[in-house]
C-alpha cells in the first residue's frame, strides 16, 4: 500500500495543496487530476523523492508501512512513467530493459519474456529510435517493471499518442500494474484516462483535493 499522510506543498506566496491524505492499496490505480501548475506532478516528485528545490512539501510519505521520507529516490522502489520514453539512445532495445534488472540471476530470461509480454519478442536488437511511439511505450513500461517497483507513479504517461494508440497503450500498462499488485498514482488531464470504475480525485483552485 502506498500512502499519503497530511501531505501539503506550496511554492514561495502560494498554497498549491493543502493538506490531504491518500491510502492507494495493492494493484489499485488512483487518477489525480486538476488544472495546470496544481502540483499534480510536484507531488509526484515529493513521492519519489526528487522534489524541486524551490518547492515547499511537509507530510509522510509510507510504502507498505515502511516511511520514506529522507530516503532517496533509488532506495525508494518507486517505478515511473512520463510523457517521454526515457529510453537510452545509445542501448537497444534489450540492453535498455536489462539496465533495469538488478538480480545477476536470469537476466536474459526476464528480458526475453517482458518483450514477449507486449508482443516485442523480436526487437531486443532494435535501437529504440526504430521504434513507433507505441513500441517505445511498451518497452518503456517492461523497464519500469522489471525494476520490480512496489509503487508506480504515472505522470501522463499516454500524453503524447495519438487517440488509437493512447487506448491500448493505457490499458496494456493497466494490465501489468493491476496483475502485479502494485499501487499506482496516475497524474493526466483526461478523465478518458481513468480506470474505470477507479477512484479519482480532483485538485481545486484552492489547493483542497476532492473525490470525483
């Protein structure tokens, strides 16, 4: 479970969210919306332990009852997902999602199987700029995977593609979140982006954060 506690962040002269507690459990994908410059990504970075300098955050940040905060962002287990791949240009396709594998163990079985998983199993080879945004998506997803998170953050992860491509691309990352049973924040600007049937919460004006 991942959980917020009395989080707030601000920047100098401005409340961006007030106070607020979230408790997103094991495979539960929670949205988090509201106007540009909210702080829905800030917050994200407050989770990850990457926050700006020039923001302000108090509240306690807890990973299956362990807190993390003052824990930095590589021991938090913490997966993320943005609007750009994040792929390494200068690695193929396999060599970017073996980066990711931290056990010696196995390496190139894992690999082979998480291409096979999102129907990518001839392209371990392949430079990531051969790659359709799709594709790029999928293998940007297996990275953040393989790296066997115990949270996800998604900070709109499916911005970027078309409207075709945007649906299967959501649902595949869905998919893998929910069967591994790792809480997810989704941070977008499109209702259409939500789970269905998934809690969503709204950033006002004001800074309070409401259920939809």
């Amino acid at each position: 479970m991942l959980e917020i506690r009395n989080a707030t962040l601000a920047i100098p002269g401005r409340t961006l969210l007030k106070p607020f507690s979230l408790a997103v459990a094991a495979g539960e994908i929670v949205t988090l919306m509201g106007p540009s410059g909210s702080g829905k990504s800030s917050l994200l970075s407050y989770i990850g332990g990457d926050l700006d300098h020039t923001l302000q955050a108090s509240g306690d940040i807890v990973l299956n009852g362990v807190p993390l905060n003052g824990v930095p962002p590589h021991r938090r287990r913490i997966g993320r997902l943005f609007q750009d791949d994040l792929l390494f240009p200068h690695m193929t396709v396999g060599e970017n999602l073996l980066f990711a594998i931290a056990s010696p163990q196995d390496r190139l079985p894992k690999m082979r199987a998480a291409l096979e998983s999102v129907q990518l199993g001839g392209f371990k080879d392949r430079p990531p700029h051969t790659l359709s945004g799709g594709q790029r998506a999928r293998v940007s997803l297996m990275r953040t995977l393989l790296s066997e998170p115990l949270a996800v953050l998604l900070d709109e992860p499916f911005n970027k593609l078309d409207a075709k491509l945007r649906a299967s691309v959501r649902d595949l990352t869905f998919q893998h979140i929910t069967s591994r049973n790792i809480p997810a924040l989704l941070v977008t600007h499109d209702a259409g982006d939500a789970p269905s049937k998934g809690r969503v919460l709204m950033i006002s004006d004001d800074g309070s954060v409401q259920h939809v």
